[in-house]
C-alpha cells in the first residue's frame, strides 16, 4: 500500500483536519500521482457537510486535481514517469453501457465512481480526493496537461472548466449566439472566458455589482445585476443560452426563463442543497426548454485542456496552505473568492 496525507472531513459538521491513510498499489493500469495542486469546488463543500446525501466519512475531498506521474503500473501506455496529469470528478465507469461505448462515460447508466466521497467498482473501496499528496487511478480516467498551462492554473479546469465547456458547446455556444453566464464564481468565470472564446457574445448575470470590472476584463459584452428586475427587463427574451452556476436554491428561475428567446434553452449545473422552485408558465409561453448537464466526458475534458491551451485560458485562482481550507470554504460560500481556492498539496 502507498502511504497518503490528507485533510478530511471527519463528520459533516466538524471543519477538515489532517489524516493519514492509504492508497492501493498500483494495478497494471493504475498511476500513481503526486499531487501538486487541487482546486476547492463547491461541490466539496456540499458533499464535506453532507447536504446531497449522507457523506462517507473520514471524507478527503477534492476533484481538481493536478500533479505529475511518480509510477506507473506493468501495462500503461498512455503515460510515463514525470508527465504533467489531471484528475477530475470521476476515476472509474462501467465502460461496457450505451454511454460509456459513446465516449459519454460522464453519463455512464451504472453511474460514475466519484473520486472521493463514492465506492469503487469492488463495491467496498472508499474513494477518497485530491486534498492529499498522491493518487492512484486508472489511466483511462487520467487527463493529460498540455506544457503551455501550469499545474496550479490546470486545475481548476478539470471540474470548472469541464462543467462549463461541454454544456456551451452541446448548445452551440458560438459567433452569433448571445449567452448569459449565471452567477460568476469558480464555474461561472470559466464560462465566461469559453464563451468569449468560442465567439459568443457573453453576458455575466451576477447577485451584485462587484464583479462588474473582472467580468469585462475577462471579454464579457454585458454585465447585469440581477438584484434589480428593471435590468432584467432590457433583456427580456434576448439569449439564447443561459447556463445557471448558482450554488443557492434562493434564486427565482422564472425571472431568467423569462431572458430567453423562443425555443432556447436554460442550463442548470449549480446543484444546490435544496430543490429549485420552478413556476412553468415563462417555460410554456415560449416552448423554452430547461435542461441540466453533468461535468464533462474525459473526452470532452481532454478536449477542454487543449482548447484551453491553444485559446490561452486559465482560470483566476489563489493559491492557499492546506490548513487554510476551513477559512477557504467559509470565503467561497461568502462569494469572497477571485475566483477558485487552489491548495498547494507540496505544503502538506
Ligand atoms: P462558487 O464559486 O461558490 O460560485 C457560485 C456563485 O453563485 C457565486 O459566486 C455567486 O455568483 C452565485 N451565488 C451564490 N449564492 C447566491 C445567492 N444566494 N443568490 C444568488 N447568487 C448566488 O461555486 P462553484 O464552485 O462555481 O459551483 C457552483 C455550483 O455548481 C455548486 O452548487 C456546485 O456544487 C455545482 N457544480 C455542479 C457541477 C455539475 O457537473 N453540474 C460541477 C461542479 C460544481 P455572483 O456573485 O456572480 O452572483
Ligand atoms: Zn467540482
Ligand atoms: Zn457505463
């Protein structure tokens, strides 16, 4: 076995703490990494607290993870010794579903083995994440970095970056399309820099003025604050695409329905701890849709990286200690974040 460090959550409501556990030794598919770096989402807070669903404890939360190959096991051919790697929400599908033969693992019909907080397919092996100095996963579920993006800028791409990407381009997020970015934290700043990148023309739609000045500087057309109905008027069946990052259940949807041309759709990817509530009438008076979309494939998430690279994107981070995360999870839910917490595993 392959000694870790971590920080864990020990219930869902005391604050993380240092602990040691182990790793598997590699398989003949498996790497080993060691992690340099791991983003803070707040679906880590979510999960941390159990507020989706009773949480797995000790919990090591984490799903943005980058670091660089120590190992490799007898049979891996996609990766060696000292290659920059990724990690990111899921280390394992059934691979034999319609899904997973579609290169839409994220999708997988027996469901994803998180990277922390599930149980791997031996139905017994607790996963556990990226707030730790190594990892062992399958190199089909490993993202390779490309050279031109550091390792603390890559990775908060592997969940916020994917979450973003692959819903604007399913809905073909592009020139001559007007989208709407929903809440700008750690997931909505990343769609705003895709968007803007693939020729949207982007419109940030935030719960307060502050983040007007980033959001420009980012290539944002529009910023709107939504606390004020009069704003929202102005672009009343304007988008085209809205994708919803809100971590709160206290947002009114009708209001944002209300934003969309006939026949487009709102995404939801904020997944907050309560349901949504939902008035249908803006839905059914212009045949709008409303969707919801999960991470991205590793295809899509390997696609994410490069496109990344070649467009020159990386995500707004602060690079943190790992005691600091019981302070940082109190910012983000502040929304006092520019715009993701990175821990520096190397000070473990
Ligand atoms: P985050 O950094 O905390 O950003 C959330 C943003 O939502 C905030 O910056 C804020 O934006 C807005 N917001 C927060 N509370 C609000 C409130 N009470 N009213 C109105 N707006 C509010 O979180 P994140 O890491 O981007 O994650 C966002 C959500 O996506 C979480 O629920 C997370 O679990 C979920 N998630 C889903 C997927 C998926 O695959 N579907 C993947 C990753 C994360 P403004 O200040 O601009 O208003
Ligand atoms: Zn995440
Ligand atoms: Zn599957």
């Amino acid at each position: 076995m392959i000694k870790a460090k971590g920080i864990a959550a020990y219930s869902a409501k005391s604050e993380l703490a240092p602990y040691s556990f182990e790793r598997r030794d590699p398989k003949e598919h498996d790497v080993v990494i060691d992690i340099k770096y791991c983003g803070i989402c707040h679906s880590d807070i979510h999960q941390a607290r159990s507020e989706w669903f009773e949480g797995i404890y000790p919990m090591v939360p984490g799903h943005e993870i980058a670091g660089i190959v120590r190992s490799i096991g007898s049979k891996v051919i996609k990766y060696k010794v000292g290659d920059k790697v990724g990690v990111g929400c899921f280390v394992d599908t059934c691979r034999t579903c319609s899904s997973c033969k579609a290169e839409m693992d994220n999708y997988c019909l027996e469901g994803m083995v998180q990277t922390y907080n599930g149980v791997e397919r031996d139905r017994k092996t607790v996963t556990q994440g990226g707030y730790s100095d190594v990892i062992v996963v399958d190199e089909n579920y490993v993202l390779r970095i490309p050279e031109t993006i550091s390792l603390d800028k890559a990775a908060p791409l592997l969940c916020a970056g994917v979450t973003l990407y692959s819903p604007l381009v399913h809905w073909k997020a592009g020139v001559g399309k007007k989208v709407a970015i929903l809440g700008m934290g750690g997931l909505g700043h990343m769609g705003v820099k895709i968007a803007v990148a693939l020729g949207a023309e982007v419109t940030v739609l935030s719960h307060s003025d502050k983040k007007r000045e980033d959001a420009l500087k980012m290539g944002a057309h529009n910023f709107v604050v939504t606390q004020d109905q009069q704003n929202l008027q102005k672009y009343a069946s304007y988008f085209d695409l809205i994708i919803n990052t809100v971590s709160s259940a206290e947002i009114d949807m009708a209001q944002f329905f209300n934003l969309l041309k006939l026949d487009a759709t709102l995404v939801s990817v904020g997944a907050p701890d309560k349901p949504l509530s939902i008035n249908p009438f803006p839905l059914i008076m212009m045949r709008r849709n409303y969707a919801g979309s999960v991470i991205g494939s590793i295809k899509e998430t390997q696609e994410m990286l490069d496109f990344c690279a070649k467009h020159n994107i990386a995500p707004e981070i602060e690079v943190i200690n790992p005691y600091y995360v019981n302070k940082a999870y109190e910012r983000v839910l502040k929304s006092d974040v520019r715009y993701r917490f990175v821990i520096d595993m190397s000070k473990i």
